[in-house]
C-alpha cells in the first residue's frame, strides 16, 4: 500500500497478511483485533455490521469494476470524508460513490 501510507499509514491489504483467501468473518475478527478500517467494494462487510455493530468501521467503495488506480484515487481525494465521518463523527460506515 505505498500509495496511500502517507495519508493511511499502517494500512495494509488482506493478501499482505494471508488473509486474502479468508472468509469475510475472519478478516472481520483481524480488523476488530488489530483495530483496522475495512475498505471494501460489496456489501457483506455493511451488512455484517448491521447484526454485530462495530468495530471495525467500513469504507464501502460503491465503485464497480474500477481499476486500483482509480481506487487508491477515490481512497485519496475522499480522505478528509473518511476520517470526518469514521474518526470525528464516529459513524460506522462511509460510502464512497
């Protein structure tokens, strides 16, 4: 993630910590442990949210079939959105569109 550790720093990727084969709980309980933010292109995550509450917080990216460009761009141009709405506001969940 060298893209974006400047503004995100310690950010990660699943792949990055084994997880990228993992079921969708798994890599919730590892964002819950080590107190990340997942970002994520579908619903489950939200979903997931609705039953157990948070953490972990949830950027949903509702940017279908963008390239990793283009989403490292969004992640970066909306960074002030993130951190107003998940860290100040304490909201569970941002949608980026």
């Amino acid at each position: 993630m060298p893209f974006i550790q400047n503004i995100y720093p310690n950010s990660t990727q699943v792949a990055l910590v084994g997880l990228e084969r993992a079921d969708d709980r798994v890599i919730r309980q590892y964002a819950i442990d080590f107190n990340y933010i997942i970002t994520t292109q579908d619903a489950d995550f939200y979903e997931m949210s609705l039953i157990h509450g948070q953490p972990p917080k949830i950027v949903w990216l509702k940017m279908a079939n963008q390239t990793k460009a283009q989403i490292i761009k969004a992640l970066l141009d909306n960074h002030q959105a993130i951190e107003q709405a998940l860290i100040i506001d304490n909201k569970a969940c941002i949608e980026i569109i």
